[in-house]
C-alpha cells in the first residue's frame, strides 16, 4: 500500500475544496452550484478518510459514511426543487429567485 | 470417513493446481521479474478478448437457435455448418457499414458512448471465478465492486441517449436508467443475502461457503427466494424481454441506440449479450455454487462420480441453464408497461426483499443451516 | 502505489477544474464523474476498500445518475448552453479566485508541514468498519436512516406536481 505524507493528502482535500467553493461563488445556474456542494462535501470526506487512514482507525471512514447519506438525502430533496424552481421560472438562473412570494 | 478422505484428496489437486488468481501472480511476480508482470497482464487482456468475441458469437447463435426452436422454425442455417458462421457474417456486415453519426449530434460523447457500455461487463468477466485456478482477479470487496461497477452501465445508456439528440433515444434512456437504478436496488438486496450467509464478500470464498450445499437450497426459503428476486431484477437491468421498454421496437424504434449504426452499434449488441452472460455466471457463482460440483448428504460414491467431472464444466453447465431460462422469459412473458414494471420493482420485489433480508439474517444469527458449515 | 496516489490526485485536480468551468451541464456532469471516480481511487490507495466502493456506488452511480437524469428532464437545449457561456465568461472570475486562492493558501499552510506519513500496510477491511459502526456508532445508523426519510418524503413532496391552477385563483 502507498506511503504518502499527510499533508499531501490533505492538500489535496483542500485543493478539492476551494475549487468547489470557487466553483458555487462563480456559477449562477443553480445545477452547477449543486455540484460545487457535492465537489465540497467529497473533498471534506477525503479530508476524514485520509485522518482516518492516518490514524489507522475505521472512524474517519464512518464519518465519510455520514457525509454520504447526507449528501444523498441532500441531493434528492436539491434536485425535486431545482424541478419545482423550473417549473415556476422556466429558467435555472438563482437571480431569478430574488423576490419573494414569486 | 470416505468423504473425509475425498475431502482431503480434493483440497490436494485443489493446492497441486495453485488455486491463485492471475493477479495474485502478478503480485508475486512483480518482485522478482516486471516482464513476468507484464506477461501475466497481457495473458489476462488476451485471454479477456478472446472470451469476449468467443461469447459475443456463441450466445448470439444460441439465441437464434433458442427463439427458433420457441417459434417451431429453424433457424440460422446457411451460412457454414448448422449455420455457425451467421454470426460472423453478420459481423463482417456491420464491420464494413457507415459509421454514421448525427449532424446535431454531441460528437465525442455519441462515439464514447458504446465503449463505456461495454466496459462494464468487460471488467465483470474479470471478477467471476470460472474455475479454482482461473480467476483473474479476487477482491475480497468483490460483490461491493460488482454493484459498484454495475452502476455504470446505466451511464453508456443514458449518454448514448442523450448525445444522439433524438427523442426516441432519449425517451429510452430515460426508461433504461429508471429501470435500471430502480431494480439495482431488488438485486443487491438479494446479493445481501448472499453475503450474509457465506459472510464473506469474496467470490471464491462464497463459492467455497458452498461445499455442503448451493445456497439456492441451503438457506431455507430465503437462498431461494433471493435467488428467484435475482434473476428477475437482474433480467429487467438487461433491458431484456419482457423489461425491454427502453427500447421497445413498436414505440420507439430502437431506443437509445435508434442513432447507432456499423461497429458502434454491434458495441451494444454485444455488450447486451456479455451482460447476460455475466449476470448469469453472478447468479451461478452465488446461488448455484459457481464451480463446485453437485453434492448429496452421503451419497459417497454419487459424490466422487460427480467430483470426477471438472470444475469449469459444471461452472459452463450452470452458466448456461441459466442463460436459457433468460432467453425462455424471452418468448413466455409479454412485455410490460411502464407502470407496471415501476409497481413490479417498488410495491412487490423491493418489500419482499427486505422481508427476506430479515428473515435471513434471523437465519444466520439461529444457525439453522440444514447442512453444518465445514469451518464450524 | 505512490504514483497511483499522485496520478488520481491530478486527474481529481483536473477533472473538478473542467467540471466548474464547462458550458455543458452534461460535460460537466461527467467530468464530475470522472473526479468522484478518481478521489474512489485514492481511497482504495488509502487503504479504505469498503468507502472506495461505497463512493462508487452511492456518488457516481447514484447521485450523478439522479443528476443527469435531471438535466435530461429539464433539457435545455444549445441556447442554455450559450447563456451559460456568457454568464461564465470574463470577469466573474476574479473576485472569487482571489478569495479562493487566500482560503487555499491559509488552508495549505494550516495542513503543511505535518511529519506523519500515512502508515503502509494498514488496510481497513469493510469487517472493521461494520463492526465499529454497529458498536459504538450505532447512533449513527439510526441518525442516518432519519435522514434519508426525511429527504424520501420531502423530495416526494416538492417533486410532486401539483394539480393545475385554474384562471383567476393565483
């Protein structure tokens, strides 16, 4: 199995992690900004398996198993808005949701 | 004890063959010799290909030859002996067809798409232990890997679809992914079962969970209810008749492959038919045993008799006993609607799934196997 | 191994990079894909099979599935396609980046200079995994199943297409 530094690791969680950020600041349609959550979500499970693995204990992977149900429970409700949105605006442009009671 | 003493004589041919994967070679190998490495590597791709286009030619024949036998016709029969060499022909045919893609098509994705599709069965047949000593490799996370790249098959689909800018193609890759993602759900709970009984999730280590008796029968009505939840799920994941609403001739012409023609077409074609064989050498590998061969209770001299028949040709036989049945559902049941296969998957297979879950894991936790494992 | 490592953290690396700057929701989707696929690997390498498997399972053919189905279902067409060009373009990119790249470079210098090396050799087996997870996590089942009904019945609710209004009631 691989001998890899921690930091790299970790690195590279957080490479992961700004472009997702970067990825939800810059996007307006509103899939694109789903996904940077997702990329963010992943990249902070990679930072708990590579702990875990540091560690040598299952615990970091649990914690990613959390991060996954939420992720997908997350998703699932996500997208039947992101339908719901559609149908009312026709269009997936977040501005386009500014006004309330729209 | 003569079965003992079979036993013992088993373990040593077992041992004198090196029940090690191609991979577990390559491990090895790679220590003393890459070249070594690299020719165990190249054995496992050649060897791959060649059973791919072996069982590309052989299922299509059979399937011809099994639904004219169901309609009281013949069958291929002019091109070589008993109409072997269809198959070839037909391929040669489609070899030297256009290769034609739409103008509004999504270019790279519609030529990506068929390979992605066959990619998934491919890198199955690696997993399935045909024999002790032929097995490229064994994970021992093997049935997570199998669900896991089994997913993707619905990707080739929904991307074939999507790319071709067709209505009918993406009508039928919409029904194909909802179809697939929904009974995915049936067969791996029905794979769940497996693993809890033999405890492990490694191939060759559920098939040797079932030296006292195939799991079909062993685990009460739970192996045979899992089993029968299986084949059905694992029927509608191959879009096949009577699931094959993705694409339905009479409505939508071809589905999600209405735009594929020449090699790219033949791609699907033959990656429906490695799927078929690879489900069915999943349910022969988990259900009826994979390799080993057919055991009764005490029946010693019953027993060596069919010891005395190789391993890979019972995993052959069973493999294709259950082929047929698949291609039998063919010509038996009518196809069903889009509610109905939706009702079929949530409302009836997906609870009796998990009630039979339950009560194996109650199974499990009593230990009321008919048969005593061996290690316990 | 270690180039394995290195290897999927640059096609990560690449592949997320695509995914945010596509025009295309489907390419990016898959490039999307490609990335989940990729930190699967890196997993694997971390000796965490089980998580590996998990995250192929659950992220790239689930989630990403329920995505793409998504975008089919809206189907937007090469204007959208467009649009998004436009909104992409210039200079959108560069407050975000520079304040991107402030959190990545304090991020990097909290995380850099840890001595520790991944243990080799340590393989956590799915067995070890479950064993915790029913053991002393057992909360967390429990915790994660509430979560997943809850998002079973409120995706029913919102994804529910509500019965036509008539003219004049708004």
């Amino acid at each position: 199995m691989a001998v890899i530094p921690v930091e790299h690791g970790l690195m590279l969680a957080t490479v992961l992690f700004s472009i997702g950020l970067l990825g939800l600041l810059v996007r307006r349609n509103i899939l694109y900004m789903l996904m940077s959550v997702e990329i963010m979500l992943n990249a902070a499970g990679l930072a708990f398996i590579v702990a875990g693995a540091r560690w040598s204990q299952p615990d970091g992977q649990i914690m990613f198993m959390i991060i996954l149900t939420m992720a997908a429970a997350e998703v699932a409700v996500a997208l039947a808005l992101v339908l719901r949105f559609y149908r009312q605006f026709q269009t997936l442009d977040t501005d386009a949701a500014n006004t309330m009671r729209g | 004890m003569n079965t003992a003493l079979i036993n013992m004589a088993m373990q040593t041919t077992l041992a004198a063959i090196e029940p090690r994967t191609i991979a577990q070679r390559a491990a090895e190998s790679a220590h003393e010799n890459l070249w070594i490495t690299a020719g165990y590597f190249l054995a496992a791709i050649v060897g791959v290909a060649l059973l791919l286009s072996f069982l590309g030619m052989a299922l299509i024949y059979i399937e011809r030859k099994v639904a004219a036998a169901f309609q009281c016709r013949i069958g291929p029969n002019r091109v070589g002996p008993w109409g072997l060499l269809q198959t070839v022909a037909d391929t040669l045919k489609l070899v030297f067809k256009e290769d034609f893609v739409p103008q509004m098509a999504d270019r790279t994705l519609h030529m990506i798409a068929p390979f992605l599709a066959l990619l998934v069965p491919v890198v199955l047949l690696a997993l399935i232990p045909y024999s002790p000593a032929l097995q490229v490799a064994d994970l021992n996370i093997g049935i997570l890997f199998i669900t896991a790249i089994g997913g993707f098959g619905v990707m080739g689909i929904l991307i074939a679809g999507w790319s071709s800018n067709n209505k009918w193609s993406m009508i039928g890759a919409m029904r194909a992914g909802a179809q697939i993602i929904s009974y995915e759900l049936s067969a791996t709970l029905a794979l769940l079962v497996v693993v809890l009984f033999s405890g492990t999730m490694s191939l060759t280590g559920i098939v040797q969970s079932q030296e006292d008796g195939w799991w079909i029968w062993r685990g009460h009505a739970a192996g045979l209810c899992a089993f029968i939840i299986y084949l059905v799920a694992s029927t509608a994941e191959l879009n096949r008749t009577p699931f094959d609403i993705p694409e339905g001739e009479s409505e939508l012409t071809a589905g999600f492959h209405t735009e594929y023609s020449g090699l790219r077409f033949a791609f699907f074609f033959l990656a429906e038919f490695i799927n078929m064989f690879t489900v069915s050498a999943l349910t022969a590998t988990l259900f009826l045993g994979g390799w080993m061969p057919f055991h009764i209770g005490d029946w010693t001299s019953f027993n060596s008799a069919m010891d005395a028949i190789p391993p890979s040709i019972w995993f052959l036989g069973k493999v294709t006993a259950i082929i047929f049945v698949i291609m039998w559902f063919r010509w038996t049941f009518p196809r069903l609607r889009v509610d109905q296969l939706m009702h079929l998957e949530w409302k009836v297979l997906l609870p009796i799934g998990f009630a039979n879950l339950f009560i194996a894991a109650i199974i499990v936790l009593a230990n009321a196997y008919p048969y005593p494992v061996a290690g316990q | 191994m270690n180039y394995v490592f290195y290897i999927a953290a640059a096609v990560a690396v690449f592949s997320t990079l695509m995914a945010i700057t596509r025009a295309n929701a489907v390419h990016a989707l898959l490039y999307m894909i490609t990335s989940l696929l990729s930190s699967s690997l890196i997993f694997f390498v971390l000796g965490a099979p089980y998580i590996a498997a998990l995250q192929a399972i659950v992220y790239a053919g689930a989630i990403m599935v329920l995505f793409v189905f998504i975008i089919m279902m809206l189907n937007q067409g090469p204007a959208s396609t467009e649009q998004e060009r436009v909104w992409i373009s210039g200079k959108t990119w560069v407050g975000p980046t520079m304040l991107c790249a402030v959190l990545l470079a304090e991020l990097i210098w909290i995380v850099r200079g840890d001595p520790a090396w991944l243990p080799g050799k340590t393989i956590i087996h799915p067995k070890d995994v479950s064993k915790a997870l029913y053991g002393p996590y057992i909360l967390v089942i429990e915790l994660a199943s509430m979560l997943l009904t809850a998002g079973l019945v409120g995706a029913y609710h919102l994804g529910r297409r509500e019965p036509e209004r008539r003219e004049g009631e708004s």
